[in-house]
C-alpha cells in the first residue's frame, strides 16, 4: 500500500513556479504646463534722494532703507526637456514698501518714498530632479511709488509726485512638487530700477524749482504655491515588459 502511495505521488506533476513581477516604477514628475499661484513674503527698498537744480549740477539728499510687505500672484508656462526646465512667467504684487526720514539739505521737511505695486515679466532657467527644481531668472520689473515732501513738524504734504518705473530683475528660486499638480517654492528677486527724474506737483520746498531725482533698487523673498493643470507625468508611467 505504501509503494503505490508513493508511486502516485512521484507521477504528479510539480507545481507551476510564477516569478512575482517587481513593483511598478514611480510615476516621474513633469513641469511641463500652465500654471497659477499666489506668493506673499518680505521686500525692501533703497531709495536715494537728489536734486537737479535749474542752475545744472546735482544736490545729493541721502539714502533710506525700508521693508515690508508684499503680495500676489503669478502665473507662467514651464517646458520640460529631459531634466531641464525652461518657462515664462507673469508675476503682480501688492506693495507695503513705506519709507521716511529727514532732508539733509533742509530738516525741517520729511521725505516719504511710498512702493505699492509691483510686476516681473521673466524667462525662467532650471534644472529638475523629479519633484524638486531649481531655476534662475530674468526680465523687466516694473513698480508704482509715490513721493512726498512733508513738514517735519506738522507732517503736511507741500509737494508730491506718482512715479510707474521701469527697470530689470534677476532671481532664483527652489519648487517642490509636494501633491500632483501643486507645488510650493521659495524665492528671491532683487530689481534694478536705476535712477528717475520727477517734477512735483508744486515748486519744489527744498531746493526751489528744481527736479528730484531718485534712485531704487528692490530685494524680495517670497514663499509661492503653484497649481498645476497636469500633474504627475504626461500620462500613466511606461511598463515595464517581462
């Protein structure tokens, strides 16, 4: 009885044996697409006072530093080719950029420096590794100000002037695909906006009749969320054959 028990089991056939197929790749990130966000963060601005007097030459008033806040919002367009990532961007901020301090050439009026807007128009350079991207950029920045000269006692208005300046940028940043299709980076931007003549709205108090003349420059750091339309990949990642 035992041989042929053992004479049936030695004529079954042995089990198939199937390989497991390894897990599926993760999917690759892609920055290609359109995208839109909001950023919010820190400026400061450097302006530096003159006059161009009608006689001719130039009378230095000094320089003043300020910070504050900035918002807004961007949108732009990314191409992806292999790990390098190449764009165009739009970008618009609300400003709260307030400076003041007291004339050199006449303390008893207070010159006020106002930053309320802000826009860059940028070609963007970047290198990804999946989810994460660095970029540099560049292009035109334009800013909305507003000058006045005050009394410093008293803080009466005696001559203002509104300014829309346009200059260059240069910047970098980091972006890092957290979800499929939002993105969250940090940035900094600095703005060259070189030097304006102005004429205020009357004679000017300081130095009489004569045309101010004002330098800017700008440094932004903000923190930016992005949505995406796309997300992970192009389509489902490729399968592997086996």
């Amino acid at each position: 009885m035992a041989l042929s028990v053992n004479a049936l089991a030695a004529d079954m056939a042995a089990k198939p044996y199937t390989k497991a197929p390894p897990p599926a790749p993760p999917p690759i990130y892609d920055w290609t697409g359109f995208y839109i966000g909001a950023n919010g963060g820190w400026g400061q601005t450097r302006n530096c006072w003159g006059f161009l007097p009608v006689a001719g030459g130039f009378i230095s008033d000094g320089c003043s530093d300020r910070s504050g806040g900035v918002a807004g919002g961007q949108l732009g367009y990314r191409w992806q080719f292999g790990q390098f990532v190449v764009g165009l961007e739009g970008q618009g901020d609300w400003a709260d950029l307030n400076g003041r301090r007291l004339s050199t050439i006449n303390p008893a009026f207070t010159l006020h420096s106002t930053v309320d807007g802000i826009g860059l128009f940028t070609g963007q350079l970047g290198w990804a590794w999946n989810q994460a991207l660095f970029y540099v950029k560049g292009g035109g920045a334009v800013t909305g100000n507003r000058f006045d000269i005050r009394t410093t006692i008293g803080d009466l208005a005696v001559a203002s002037g509104d300014s829309t300046r346009w200059g260059a940028t240069v910047g970098a940043g980091f972006e890092y695909g957290f979800y499929p299709g939002w993105s969250v980076g940090v940035e900094y931007d600095h703005l060259f906006m070189g030097d304006n003549n102005n004429s205020f709205s009357v004679v000017n108090p300081i130095v009489a009749g004569a045309i101010n003349r004002i330098s800017q420059d700008i440094d932004m750091v903000t923190v930016r969320f992005n949505y995406r339309f796309g997300g992970y990949g192009v389509g489902a990642p490729v399968a592997a054959r086996y």
